[in-house]
C-alpha cells in the first residue's frame, strides 16, 4: 500500500512468492481434512474466535466480508482454498481498498456506506473509518484479499476440519 510505485511491485512480488508457499499449506490441512470428520460444535467455537471479526454466519459476526451462511453448499476443497488462500478469489463487492488521503495517511478497508461527501471503509470487527471525499488524494482497488493470508498461525488442521464441518452444517 506504499506510495513508491516500485515498493508496491516489490511487495506484490514477495506476497505472490508467499502465496506459492500457501499450496503446501493447503495440502498439509487437505490431509488432516481428508481424515477427520469435523465436530460443527467445535467449528462454531473457532468462527466465534476468530472468523466472527469479520464474517457474520447465524446471526454472529461483523459484516466486513461475506455472509458465510451462503457457503454451505461449497465443497470441503473450495473453502478450504477460499480461507487459506484468501487473495486467489475475492468476493464481488468484498475488495479491499486503499485509500491515499491529502494529509499523507493511508487506510484501508471494504468500501461500506457512501454518501456524495465521504466514503466509509469498513475493518475487522466492524470498525469504521468515515473518509471525506474531499481528503482523498488517491483510492484504488487492491489485488490482496483483506482477509489475512496466515489464518493457518491461528487455525490448527484440526480445528479447521471442525470449522468447515460447521460452515457447511444445515441450520
């Protein structure tokens, strides 16, 4: 999100290098996912820990990204990828934003009310910053996810399996 043209191309160089790293993620949860049942009781105590800063499901949670009730049907492979690599499919009207304003600040955020004067960006656990349109020197669409790449430092294999058990169990 730097303002260096070229620092920006070199971040998005190491980040992209980092998401070839995240395959072997993948496939070291793939194998715990493929051998474990998960227990829905168990996923919903993690979405509450550690999803619900962002996502709402059941009435729980913040509305920075999408509903998760509306992934139920996807496949155990899809969600998988889907959270540990965030940034390789970003939901429609869920991109991050990066907002360059005329006092040299940078933020960023999910683009969430928007009035004539101001636009509103919208973080983890709903928090909001209020951004006069008249403040910004520059907004552009970011091509990262705003949900963080490293999920896996918070989410065992383990207790991924019983949160994908959750995320697709019927209400």
């Amino acid at each position: 999100m730097n303002r260096d043209p070229a620092l920006r191309e070199k971040a998005r160089a190491l980040l992209a290098d980092k998401a070839g790293n995240r395959e072997e993620v993948v496939k070291r949860y793939q194998a715990v996912l493929d051998k474990a049942t998960g227990d829905p009781a168990q996923g919903r105590a993690t979405f509450e820990k550690i999803c619900a800063k962002c996502h709402k499901m059941n009435g729980v949670g913040a509305e920075v990204g999408p509903d998760l009730a509306t992934v139920r049907n996807r496949t155990p492979d899809s969600l998988l990828g889907d959270i540990l690599i965030p940034s390789r499919s970003i939901a429609q009207m869920y991109e991050a934003y990066v907002v360059e304003t005329t006092s040299g600040g940078t933020l960023e955020g999910v683009i969430g009310e928007q009035t004539s004067t101001t636009i509103t960006l919208v973080h983890e656990q709903g928090k909001k910053d209020v951004v006069a349109r008249s403040d910004i020197k520059q907004m552009y669409v970011s091509n990262l996810s705003a949900m963080p790449e490293d999920v896996d430092k918070e989410i065992s294999p383990e207790q991924m399996a019983h949160l994908i058990a959750y995320l697709r169990k019927p209400n």
